[in-house]
C-alpha cells in the first residue's frame, strides 16, 4: 500500500509541479518508446507531454501501466480534470463508489471532486493514458453537471460506422462539454493502409492523435505544404496546437487505429 501511495504522489508533483511552467506545448509526435520510467513494482510512470495549451494553464499525459496487484488507492483532485484512455489489458475504473471494468479502447472522464480508483482486471499488465487538465477560465462545475458528469464509456458499446469513402471507419465517443472544456471531442479512427485521414487542414481547438495500433506518418505545417512528415507508431502521441494545418497516413501493411482528442 505504501508503494501505490506514491503514485498518487507522483501524479501529484506531476500536475502542480508543472502547472506553474511557462512553455507553450508545441505540435510534433511524442514517443512512448525512450520516454523515462518512474514507478514502483506495482505500476509505472512515463510522463509524456506537459505544458500550456491555448484554454489551458495545463496539459499532461502520461501513460501508466498496472501490474497485476491491488488496487491503485480512492483519490479526489478538485483543481483538475481526468481523461482515460486504455491502450493494452483491462481497467477496473470507480468513480464515486460505482465500478465498471474496461478493455482496450474505452474511455472515461472524471470531473473535479470525484473520486475515483483504478486497478489492473487483466491477467497480465494493464496500460492506460491520464490525461490531465485545467482551464485558464474559471472551473464551470454546474456546466460540467449539465452536461452528464463523469462517465465511462466501454470500446463495445460505441458503434462503427464505416467511411463512404472506403478509407476505414470511425467511433464518435462524444462531444460534449465538461467542468473545465466548452468542448471536448473524442472520436476514434480506423484509416486503412495507404489512405490519408483527409487533405491537410487546421481549426481553432488544438488536438491530440493518439496512436493505439499501426503505423502512420503526421503532417505538421504553417500551410497545406511544405511542413514537417514525422512517423508516428504503437504507443504515440502527436499533440497538435492551435490551428496547425495536419493530417496522418497509414504507411503501413495493416488498419491503424488512433484516437482523435478536441479541447477548448
């Protein structure tokens, strides 16, 4: 119990540590690969990306894998909100009191002042994104509640539908606001090998391409052309800010599948 007490620690240092940090997170692909571990020998650390957006006074994301074990220890934070995302294994996710266990893919959101817990469901290890946030507006806790709270959402029970266009397919999770986002859009793509998501293009909200499966290359750019092209794979994640033009294809031999996060 000691050891997963500094989990939360750690994430602790993690949130406020950086939240006083002035550097503007910048667009490029952040490897999981070579990224430092810290932990304990029940889970490990690796703090990905941090720093400011353009709503935020901070962003994280770290990926966090469980070993099989007790429970991680029933935390509140009421100065940020949480994003999972499970990316291998299987997830026991409890938020106020109410369990529900979670494969690869699913997703919760957890408000400011619920608690919550995280254990590790599978045989093997278990790994998940945090991602965790704060506005640089003030907290709207009544527009968070209005919207439907914290929630999480199962891979199964969010429906495919497949492009027209023959290039893959897509989850919508959802799009909705929260306590600390006026909108916050989640969707997750299957792009086919050889297809390109779409032509380059940009909007206001900065965005997140996290990488589940596959291997696919980033479009980063001022403009339509003459940008960066940087290989993003298994484990990545390409942080995109605020109307940079972008797009991604699937150089690879088989469907990539990745998760396309809006915020603002």
């Amino acid at each position: 119990m000691k050891n997963m007490k500094w989990f939360w620690v750690l994430l602790a240092a993690t949130v406020c540590g950086r939240a006083q940090v002035t550097n503007q997170i910048r667009s490029d692909v952040y490897a999981l690969r070579g990224t430092p571990v810290d932990g304990s020998s029940i889970y490990a650390f690796q703090s990905m990306v941090h720093g400011i957006a353009t709503d935020f006074s901070f962003m994280h994301i770290n990926a966090v894998t469980l070993r099989k074990g007790p429970s991680l220890p029933i935390s509140t934070s009421r100065t940020f909100e949480e994003m999972i995302i499970v990316k291998d294994g299987s997830l026991k996710i409890t938020i106020n009191g109410e369990a529900k266990t979670v494969g690869r893919g699913s997703v919760a959101i957890i408000l400011p002042g619920d608690t919550r817990s995280f254990s590790n469901a599978a045989d093997g290890e278990t790994t998940y994104y945090d991602l965790t946030y704060r506005s640089k507006n003030p907290p709207d806790a009544e527009r968070g509640k209005k919207a439907g709270g914290s929630f999480v959402m199962d891979w199964n029970d969010v429906k495919y539908v497949p492009r027209d266009d023959g290039k893959g397919g897509t989850r919508q999770f959802f799009s909705r606001a929260t306590v600390m986002g006026q909108r916050m859009d989640l969707h997750a793509t299957t792009l086919n090998p050889g297809q390109m998501s779409h032509d380059p293009h940009h909007h206001r909200a900065e965005e997140m391409i996290i990488m589940l499966d596959g291997d696919a290359e980033m479009y980063l750019g001022p403009a339509e052309k003459d940008g960066r092209r940087k290989r993003i794979t298994n484990g990545d994640i390409a942080y995109l800010v605020s109307n940079e033009y972008h797009n991604i294809t699937n150089v690879g031999t088989k469907p990539a599948l990745y998760f396309a996060f809006q915020f603002e």
